[in-house]
C-alpha cells in the first residue's frame, strides 16, 4: 500500500486538527491549506493533497526550533507545486505564527535547515542539497520515529561521501537512491522526474530542485499557443514572470551551480539567459500589454523555439528516445553532473551494483531490514559463520551485480555481493555469491573440484564455496557459491592515471604498457591450460572482463606499477570439447586461443603508445613464464595430480577431462617454441590486414 497515503490518513485520524486554514496565492493559484497536531510535531497539508499523490508533491520538514527559539517538535508541509509554495507562508509566520524569523534570515534558514522532499511512488524521497548531513540523518530518524514511517518508506535522494558513509555503516545503502546503469534504468528514473508546477508544462525534477525543461517538452508547450491559447499564456507566466515574493522569475532564480528554478535543458552554461529568456520576456510583456494577437504569438513562439533549437549542443538533445539526451539528462536530474570536471565527462556511476535490503548488526547481531529476503538472510548468515571467537560483524551491505545479458527485476539476477567489516580488521572486504550456473546433480562438486586442481597447477583463482543454506521449497532447487572479491581491476576499468608518468600526467610510461602486456600472456598462458572454451560462443571467454589485474607501489621506481592477475571465473573450464591426445588436436587448440589472445593484445595495443611487436613480445614473455611455473608444479606434484579423482556423478567426465587437462599441459611447455612462433605470425598477419584497412 502506498506509504504515503497511509500516512495522510493516519495524521488526520489521530491528530488534532487545528483551528481553521490558510489561504495563500502563488504562481496565481490560490491553494488552502489545514494543519494537525500530534503531539509537538505539526503536519501540514494543502487540501485535496492526497488527489495528487501522483504529481510528485513537494514535502518540507524543520525543527521548530529553527523557525521560533524554544519551540518543540517539527513541522512537515506537503503541497502541489515547487517547495517555494509552502516555503514562503512557513518561514513569513502565515502559517499558524509557527517562524518569527527576520526576513534577512529566511534564505538562510531555507538553504541549510530546512530539508526538502518529493513523493515518488509513495516514498518520501528526500533531497539533500545544502543541508548539511547530521541534519539529514535527525530528520531521518524522526521521520522513522514520531512520524511513522519504515526503513522503505523514506529514500536519500543524493549520494554525497557523507551521507553514503552514513548508510552504509548502518548497513542501509539500500536506502539511499541508486544510479542506474543501463540505459533502460536511466529511462525509468527519467519518467519518474517528470513533474508539472502549476501549468501543463513537464519538466524533469532534478535532485538539486532544478526543473529542468527539455525542447521536445518546449515544443509541446509552443504548441499550445495554436491548440490552447490560455494554457499557453498560463505555461508562459509559469516562466518568466515575477512572483509574490519572489525576486526573480523561475527561469532567473538561482538554484544550484549556476543553474536556475526553471532551466531550458541542452544548452551551454548561460546561453538561456543570454538569448533565450529575454524573447520569452518580450513576448509575455506584449501579451500582457496587448501589443500582439494570436498569429503574432504563434509566429513569435514558433521563432524562439527554432533558435532554441539551433543553440542545441547536440542535435540529439532534441530527441527525447535517443541514447545521448537519456544519458545527459540523468546526470542533470540525478547531480552527478556537479562531480566530474567539466561538463560532458563520464559520470561516477556505480560499478554496475545495486544496494538491497539487509541487516543493521547491533553488537554482533542482525536487525533484518523489511525487505530482506531468504537469500540475503542466508548470505549474512553465513557470512557470520566465518568469524572467529570474539569477532563482530560491525556493519554489511548487500548488492545485486548486474550484468549485460541480465535484464531481470531487481532481487533476482544470478549474482550479489556482500562488503562487510568486522571488529577485528580496520578494512573492508567483499564476498561475491552467485546461483550455479546448472541445478544438474553433483554440479557444485564439479565446480569445487576444478577450482582446486586448478589452483593446486598456480592458476590464479578466487577462493570459493558452496553456501551452507536453507532446504529450498521451490520445484527446481539451485545452489549458490561464495567467493571472496579479487584485488583489482579488469582491463577496461583500470585508471588511465597508472599509465602516466607520476612527473607528467601527459607522458605515458611505456615500461608501465609493456609490464601489463606481460600480465595478460600470463593470464593467456592460464586460460589455454585450463581449457576455457564456451560451446554457445566458441569463445575462451579472455579480453571480456574476467582476468584481473592488480597494481602496487614501487619503491624503487616511485610509481605505481602492474603486479598480478588473477582469474576472477571458472566458467568454460575444461571445455574444450575434443580430448584426442595427438598432435592435431594439439594445433586446433593453438590455433584458437592464440588468435583470440592475438585479437585482445591488438585492442590493448591500440589504446597505448607502443608498437604491436614489443607488446607481443611481452605477451609472450609472459605466457612463458606462466606456462614454465604450472608445469614446474605439475612436475614435482605429479604422483598427487593424477591420483586426483573426485568421486562425482560419471556424467561430467571429470577424470578423462583431468587427464587430458595435464597431458595438454605438458605439451603446452614442450611446444613453447612452436607456440610464439605461432603466435607472433598471427600478430603479423593481423597488422598486415590493418595496414591495408587503414593504409594511412
């Protein structure tokens, strides 16, 4: 049931009503407003509110104490329109005397004590802004006590480092409002933005109290002045006319960074103000002075939304379905616009994870949050029973990764993670789980034993297991695997800063370029001996994101430089699906992962500022060196290597696969000589064909 709702009928069921209402005019709207009491907290609601649940209506909350000295308890207001609406009678004393402040303190108390909120699909989603973060954080418990709502009703709409920290130390970053990362997502948050203030005019809601109006949505209102002329005199007003006491109109008044109450959407920083609003202007003043008929407005609007149109910064800004207006607005409407340099750059978005409903751990114990479900629980749980006499959970957070081919509702895709921090360790750490990729019998001890001979052979792995669980109840029973978070970074998430030299950021270090081409034939030389083979790709699944790389800091060279790789997935192992042990199947096999590893160096190469031959010979210094160690372990370890026979259902041929696996291995070594020569044919022949593609 909607919250919000919910809430409305409680506070007119048990408060006290006070005595008469409030009537006020803004934006030439009169709205009244009536007012209950329970206890020392006063609730405020404009009359007929909870008709229009549905348009985003404005919230402000305050102590009392901030609008009269010695007051106790709180006030909420919820009204249509912009937070002004309420905003101006509160802090003016209209509203039942409850401010005394003098008018040279009002904006200072609106900018940093009152905090401002939206209803958005019957949650109170709460917009930080200027108000400092302990603010946020009391308002937010007095919302969850006296005022009665849950943990899920009340969302932080910003994600500023203080109030992320806050949260997620109480193990609540669920609460705080996730950023999309699909572009569907970024759709969805879009369509939630929407909000009308009094006229027909939509604009997109930013987080910040922008209103940020888009040119298919000017266009629309331009259209009025033919379909609907009131409508469109109305939506004209809306914006650039002076309100009672306001200074300045809404496309005028200054919000935040620069930005304003009502801000044309697509164009440079200023331009508005500068060749825009002032047109807007002169045709408002004409019609107010009737110096122009309707053909004259019609012919003057249609002339400012083609120069809107023309000041564009790109042309798909004016194309509400295209990927480039989605993702550029949704940084506007989200803030994350005000943390990168410069506008247009990338976004802090999250890592592809989304935060659940967990656990708040009170000395050691979980204090379920509503919403949590039975994977969650079981996921904490056993999180917990890894640790030692005397050791706490102190707090943990709970997110659903998602992945590209995943476009499921949110609580079900095939992976989580888990960060946590204990009493006895100053760092955080990370546990993944994800759901078997099959629920056939005995997978999961397939999995488990091809995991530890492979890390038993020096293949970098992470440390996994099966999860200790509930009986399932459901018709296909699936379990689940753990495993802890591999230091690092894949190849496309590593920062571009490691590459530049620590005395020059525009100079590359190219010994820095060469030594992470060495991690990947290291990582090469892994993969071709774990037989990573995907039947439905015909894919050895290497350059797709699932080797990881790790960095540390030389002392010696003053720089931060490549140090490890590690393999942060099992899938494809032993899939190579022909296990002849003879020559042939041996230069199948080298003719397929050296040409994938050839293509993934090409694209790394590309990217730097060295040539594919000293990239490739670095390559296969590594894959050399890799391929001599796992031998070197298979050589002395033999005896326990091939008496290796895990007891598993015949289905899964693990024995024959084990075999062929250190027979292959083997070769791999001995043919060494034939493999780079192999290999670095195949960089020639790849470079030839881009000399002719790009013979410039």
């Amino acid at each position: 049931m909607n919250a919000v709702r919910t809430f409305l009928a409680r506070i007119r069921k048990t408060g006290v009503k006070r005595p008469g209402s409030v009537k006020t005019v803004a934006m030439g709207r009169e709205r009244e407003f009536e007012a209950w009491d329970i206890g020392d907290d006063t609730y405020i609601f404009e009359r007929g509110i909870q008709m229009h649940l549905a348009e985003h209506p404005s919230v402000l909350m305050v102590p009392k104490e901030d609008l009269k000295r010695r007051a106790k308890g709180w006030v909420l207001t919820m009204t249509t329109g912009n937070h002004s609406v309420a905003a101006f009678p509160l802090l003016d004393g209209r509203f039942w005397k409850f401010s005394r402040l003098p008018s040279m303190k009002r904006g200072d108390v609106l900018m940093h004590c009152i905090l401002c909120a939206n209803v958005v699909n019957g949650t109170i989603e709460i917009s930080q802004r200027e108000v400092p973060s302990k603010r946020l954080f009391k308002t937010d418990k007095w919302l969850l006590g006296p005022a009665g709502f849950s943990l899920a009703d009340i969302v932080m709409g910003e994600r500023n480092d203080q109030t992320l920290d806050y949260y997620r130390r109480l193990g609540q970053e669920w609460r705080v409002k996730a950023l999309a990362w699909s572009e569907n997502d970024m759709r969805v948050a879009l369509a939630a933005a929407k909000k009308r203030i009094s006229s027909k005019i939509v604009y997109y809601h930013s987080m910040k109290g922008v209103h940020f109006l888009s040119f298919a949505e000017f266009k629309r209102f331009a259209a009025l002045a033919q379909t609907d002329p009131d409508a469109f005199v109305k939506a004209l007003r809306e914006m650039v006319s002076v309100y009672e006491n306001n200074q300045y109109s809404f496309t005028r008044m200054p919000k935040h960074r620069g930005h304003h109450e009502i801000e044309l959407f697509g164009l440079r920083r200023g331009l508005a103000l500068e060749k825009l609003v002032p047109e807007l202007e002169k045709l408002m003043e004409a019609i107010v002075l009737g110096r122009v008929g309707q053909l004259g407005v019609i012919q003057k609007i249609e002339e400012i939304t083609a120069l809107y149109e023309s000041l564009l910064t790109s042309a798909d800004l004016a194309d509400e379905t295209s990927k480039t207006f989605t993702e550029t607005l949704y940084m506007y409407i989200t803030g994350e616009i005000y943390s990168v340099v410069g506008e247009g750059s990338t976004p802090a978005f999250d890592d592809r994870r989304t935060a659940l409903p967990g656990a708040t751990f009170v000395e050691g114990r979980p204090v379920y949050h509503p919403g949590t479900d039975d994977r969650s629980e079981v996921l904490l749980s056993n999180i917990r029973g890894q640790m030692s006499k005397d050791e706490q959970i102190e707090y943990a957070n709970v997110y659903e990764l998602h992945g590209e081919e995943e476009d499921v509702p949110l609580g079900h895709g095939k992976t989580r993670e888990i960060v946590y921090k204990t009493n006895r360790d100053p760092m955080e750490h990370s546990m993944v789980e994800k759901r078997l990729s099959m629920a056939k019998k005995g997978y999961s001890s397939y999995m488990l034993a091809r995991i530890q001979a492979f890390k038993a052979l020096g293949i970098s792995l992470a440390n996994y297991r099966i999860l200790r669980r509930r009986a399932n109840t459901g018709h296909r029973p699936m379990d689940f695997f753990i495993r802890n978070r591999l230091e690092g970074e894949p190849m496309d998430a590593i920062p571009a800063n490691y590459f530049c030299s620590a005395d020059d950021s525009t100079v590359e270090e190219k010994e820095v370029v060469l030594a992470l081409a060495q991690l990947m034939g290291d990582a090469a030389a892994q993969n071709m001996a774990m037989k990573k083979f995907d039947p439905k790709t015909k894919s050895p699944h290497f350059g797709v994101g699932k080797e990881i790389y790790a960095f540390e800091y030389d002392i010696m060279a003053g720089r931060i430089v490549p140090k490890s790789v590690s393999t942060c997935s099992i899938r494809g192992g032993f899939g190579w699906p022909c296990l002849d042990h003879d020559d042939e199947n041996l230069q199948r096999i080298a003719n397929f992962y050296l040409a994938y590893y050839a293509h993934a160096l090409k694209i790394y190469q590309k990217q730097h500022k060295v040539t594919m031959l000293e990239v490739a010979e670095r390559f296969m210094e590594g894959f050399e060196y890799r391929t001599h160690a796992m031998e070197w372990e298979l050589s002395v370890m033999r005896d326990k290597f091939e008496s290796f026979k895990p007891v598993l259902p015949p289905g899964y041929g693990f024995d024959k696969k084990w075999r062929f696996i250190l027979w292959s291995l083997e070769r791999q070594e001995r043919r060494l000589p034939i493999l780079r020569k192999m290999f670095f044919h195949k960089v020639e022949l790849m470079e030839n064909e881009d000399i002719r593609n790009n013979p410039e």
